[in-house]
C-alpha cells in the first residue's frame, strides 16, 4: 500500500531528525575518543588555560565599569550608569595628546631598534659551531631577562647619575663637566630603549632559534652545491624559512603598542622628565588606583585593548594580503 505524499514527508523529516541526532552524537564520541588519546597533551595545555581564563578572562567583564561611576561601597551591579562619560573626559583632558605620543614613540622606537636584535642574535647564535661556546654565549645573554626591573633601573643609576655614575667620574677625569642624563628629557626615551635591548634581546632569541632549527639541512645543502656562501645562505635560506615566525610575533607586538612596561617608566619616572614620561599606565597608576578613580582607570584600559585590537586585525589584514598566513 502506497504512502501519501504528507505521510512520506513526514517519514523523511523523522529520518533527518534521527540522521542528525545520530551525526551529533558520532562527532561527540569522536571528540571524546581523540581528547582520552591526547589526554595527556590536554593535561599540559590545562595550566596555561586555566591562567588565561581566571586572569584573562574572567576580569573582562569588570570592563562594565568604563561605563559606571564605580561605587565601592554599592558595589559592583547598584553604582550608576553614567555611558561614554569617562571616555569623554579622557579624550578631552589636556593630558591625553602628551599620553599618546610618549605611549606611541616609546613602542615605536622599541619595533624599530629592538624587535629585529633578538633575529640578529638568533642568526649569529647559529652560525656558531663550537657547542660549548655556543650555549655559554646563550646562557649569558639569556641572565638579564631574569633580573628585576629594580635591579636593571638600580644598574642604570649606577652607570649615569651625577654622583656616583661610572660614566659621569670618567668624563670628570678626563677634565670635562658631568652630566646629569638621567634629569634629560631628550635621553629618555632612548634610555628606556637601551634598557629594554639589554634585558630581554636574548631572551627574545628563544623563538628564532627554535624556528631555525626547523629549518631542513637539505636547504643548505642545495645552496652550497648552488655556489652560496654563508650570507647568501642565511638570506635565501635562514631569513624565508623563519619569516612566518617573525611575521606572528611582529602582529602579536603591535598588539601591544598602546602598552608601556609600568614598572621600568614608574621607576625611572622623575618631575624633570615628566613630559616624556606621562603614557596611560601611569596616568592609570595616579588616577584610578591613587586617587580611587576606578571608572576612569577601567575606560583607559578599555581604550588601550581596542587601539590593539585594532592594530592586530589590521595588520593581520595587510600580513594575508601579502600572501602570508598571519595568526587567523
């Protein structure tokens, strides 16, 4: 006995339920089957995501207070509404314009001088072929990276005060007037600079190293058989074989330009300097943990992590336009 057509679809429609159902669960067991095989894969990965969400994650949404007149004692859902307010009075302080440029020149002079040193350093490490001098040379510029930001400001100090700076008692020695260059504006930026290249340019080579020793020998071998010296390697073989890790960390960096080390600028942080000095982690620092002006701290923030995501998917755009990968 033939089926009406209204009962065939209704057959058809119960089948797909069942079908789907029966997909949904199949992935499911899938997913289970290849999580309980990796499982201890997972279980490595599981502290690192544990950090982002409990130290990443979950503070996002206190970004809800950009938009409040935070109120400890009502807490954190009772204080009032008050909008774009807090944004508003950023943009119109006097001070917003100096935070900007002082924010941007300081990250910019960092991209420009320090982010291809660790590159450099990683080839140069490379090219070493006694072993034991190779991994005594990393070891020793690896140690900065592990010094406090008190010691390496306390090194500095040292080096370039009027009193006890080693620099200023050679140029008293040598008959000549001292100099106070920690009190110069125009050095300062350029002090920062020097400070960050000597702490973290070896601990910045880790990445390349691990990226070039990925590279095939055949490469090499190809080239030398081609008549290429060790530049010509290095340039044609080395620099393209690691370029996708450099394109990643360089989008990952700009990331980050609307962001200072508070630390290093806090510490080296003087009234004579204030007009190069002043970037929103400080103004940050003063005025929404100082002064109890949490809103107006949060909205800073706020406006920092959108000028990087923003520079991140742009640059990201531009990075796949070229025809590289980029990091989405």
């Amino acid at each position: 006995m033939q089926k009406s057509k209204g009962e065939r679809s209704m057959v058809m429609q119960t089948e797909g339920i069942d079908r789907s159902k029966f997909a949904t669960k199949s992935r499911m067991q899938q997913f289970g089957q290849t999580v309980w095989r990796y499982r201890y894969m997972y279980l490595l990965v599981l502290p690192g995501v544990i950090y982002f969400v409990v130290f990443k994650g979950i503070p996002t949404l206190g970004l809800i207070l950009a938009f409040q007149d935070y109120n400890p004692t009502l807490g954190f859902f009772n204080s009032e509404w008050v909008g774009l307010k807090h944004f508003q009075d950023l943009f119109a302080s006097s001070e917003f314009y100096i935070m900007l440029r002082n924010t941007m020149i300081i990250n910019i002079l960092a991209l420009v001088f320090f982010f291809p040193l660790p590159i450099v350093l990683a080839i140069m490490l490379n090219e070493v072929r006694n072993e034991v001098f190779k991994r005594v040379n990393q070891t020793i510029v690896y140690l900065p990276h592990f010094l406090s930001w008190v010691v390496i400001v306390s090194l500095t100090f040292i080096l370039l005060s009027v009193d006890v700076g080693v620099i200023n008692k050679v140029i008293r020695e040598l008959g000549f007037e001292h100099y106070s260059f920690l009190n110069d504006s125009n050095l300062y930026w350029g002090i920062l600079t020097l400070q960050t290249i000597w702490k973290d340019v070896g601990w910045g080579t880790i990445l390349f190293l691990a990226a070039i020793a990925g590279v095939n020998p055949e490469k090499y071998e190809a080239a030398v058989i081609d008549g290429a010296n060790r530049l010509q390697q290095i340039w044609h073989v080395t620099l393209p074989a690691i370029r996708p890790t450099i394109v990643i960390l360089l989008i990952l960096q700009l990331g980050k330009i609307a962001d200072v080390n508070l630390e290093q600028v806090i510490l080296m942080y003087k009234p004579l300097v204030r007009d190069v000095a002043e970037v929103f982690d400080t103004y940050v620092y003063y005025h929404g943990i100082m002064r109890g002006q949490h809103s107006l701290g949060v909205a800073v923030g706020f406006f920092k992590g959108l000028v990087g995501l923003v520079l991140i998917m742009g640059a990201n755009y531009v990075v796949k336009r070229m025809g590289d990968e980029g990091i989405y």
